[in-house]
C-alpha cells in the first residue's frame, strides 16, 4: 500500500494550494481518509476527514477556507486550501483508516511540505 501526496509548495499568504493524495493498493471506498498538518516544533494535528459515506467536517482553526473531497474512481483525496495563512505552514499527511472486526487499518502519505510566507 502507498499513499503518494502532492501539491505542497510556497505560497503568499492569502493565495491557495491544492493538495492531492493518491492511493494505491488499496480500495480507497472503503477506508475514511483525513489530513493532518505538522507545524514546524509543533505536534501534529487534525486539519479535515471525510468518511466513506462522504460527509466532511474541518477542524474550526481552517472551516470557511479548507475543504476536503474525494474521488474513490481515482482513490484520491483532495485538500482546497484558500485564504491561506502564514499559520498554515505545516507539514501536510494524508491518511486512510478503517475499522474491521475490531482492527485498524491505517495507513500515512509521506507529507507535503506548505509554506506560506507573510
């Protein structure tokens, strides 16, 4: 299973990213995907999920700028990230999980670094 993620870069704030998470080895319908974030010297934390039924929610610091798809066709989630903070720089995961019989399956993208200067 691999879990590649791409669309990380340098942005001025106030600009957007896209960024994309593709799964391979797995069928991604089945599994609950999210993104994490990483800031430099910071724990990681939970930035949006969506479950394999297909409804999302976005951790409050992002609602209203962050929004999270997918496309199980191409196993693949999405990350739109508009209004863009210099707070926003981080470290970004993709992860998939599912729960079956009791076990997690989880699985993480290697990360995509987002820096969003001043």
């Amino acid at each position: 299973v691999q879990l590649q993620a791409s669309g990380g870069g340098l942005v001025q704030a106030g600009g957007s990213l896209r960024l994309s998470c593709a799964a391979s080895g797995i069928i991604s319908s089945l599994y609950d995907m999210a993104w994490y974030r990483q800031p430099p010297k910071k724990q990681r934390e939970w930035v949006a999920g969506i479950i394999s039924g297909g409804r999302e929610n976005t951790a409050i610091s992002v609602k209203g700028r962050f929004t999270i798809s997918r496309d199980n066709a191409k196993n693949t989630v999405y990350l739109q990230m508009n209004s863009l903070k210099p707070d926003d720089t981080a470290t970004y995961y993709c992860n998939f999980r599912r729960v079956v019989l009791g076990r997690t399956q989880e699985f993480w993208g290697q990360g995509t670094l987002v820096t969003v200067s001043s």
